[in-house]
C-alpha cells in the first residue's frame, strides 16, 4: 500500500505515518524507485496505536509491547487480549483517580501553591512543602487506597 492509502484507510496524515516509522512502530518497504510501500497489516498496528492514544497510553508503552511479538509481527486476536489485560490494570487505576479528582475538583489538592483561597485552610502557611513536590495529598490518598 502507498502512504497515502494507508493515510486514508486510517484517517491519519501521512506525517503521521511517517513519525510512526521513524520510531519504529511501523515499517515500510522501499520500491525500485524509493517509494515507501507498506503491507496491510500496517492497518491493524496503526488502529491499535491510535486506540492507545485515546486511552492515554504513551508512544513508548506502545513500543514496549510491539518489542514483546516475535519478529515484530503484527498482534494476533491472542496478542491483543494479552495486551489488553495488561494496560486494563493501568487504567482502571487511572480511572478512579480521574474520578476522585473530578469529586474534589474544587479542593484542594495540595500542591503548595496556595493559589486558591481554600489552600490557606488546608496548607496554611504552605507546611506541606516539607512534605515533597507536587500534589501532596493527592499522593497521600492514593497510597492509602492501595
């Protein structure tokens, strides 16, 4: 397939396409010409990145189980359920933490910025700064839970 049909086929622009290639998530053969062509099986490599992509997973994790497939073969049925299962732990997780900060969205989350006019309530004079970086109970919670 050209480039411009897999770009159709996927709805993806072909500099897409082609920054897929250079981080080795896809390949392409090159024609006496040096045209790039891909096989088809591109197609199911370039749906399961942009799945991951709506998931929130990262390019590199992407990466990581495209390493994992012999040969870097294109996954299978199996492979995918594999796959699946693995980032299904990842998000889940990710989804009550979304759904804890969409609960507190107007508190607090303990950053130490004391930005808003809660944030002298719950971190007066900013006493959580001693207790690391970032969102502080955030962190704390979560280890709580787990």
């Amino acid at each position: 397939m050209t480039v411009g049909a897999v770009a159709s086929r996927t709805g993806l622009a072909v500099s897409a396409i082609h920054f897929y290639e250079r981080r080795g998530l896809i390949r392409s053969l090159r024609t006496a010409g040096n045209q790039r062509r891909y096989d088809r099986e591109v197609l199911r490599r370039l749906a399961l990145i942009q799945v991951a992509q709506e998931l929130g997973i990262g390019l590199a994790e992407v990466q990581a189980v495209f390493a994992t497939l012999p040969d870097g073969r294109t996954p299978t049925r199996k492979d995918w359920e594999a796959i699946s299962r693995g980032w299904a732990a990842d998000l889940d997780r990710r989804i009550a933490l979304m759904q804890r900060l969409r609960d507190d969205l107007d508190g607090c989350i303990g950053c130490g910025c004391l930005s808003l006019d809660r944030c002298a309530i719950f971190n007066g004079e900013d006493i959580l700064a001693s207790s690391g970086q970032g969102a502080v109970r955030l962190r704390r919670a979560a280890k709580r839970r787990a």
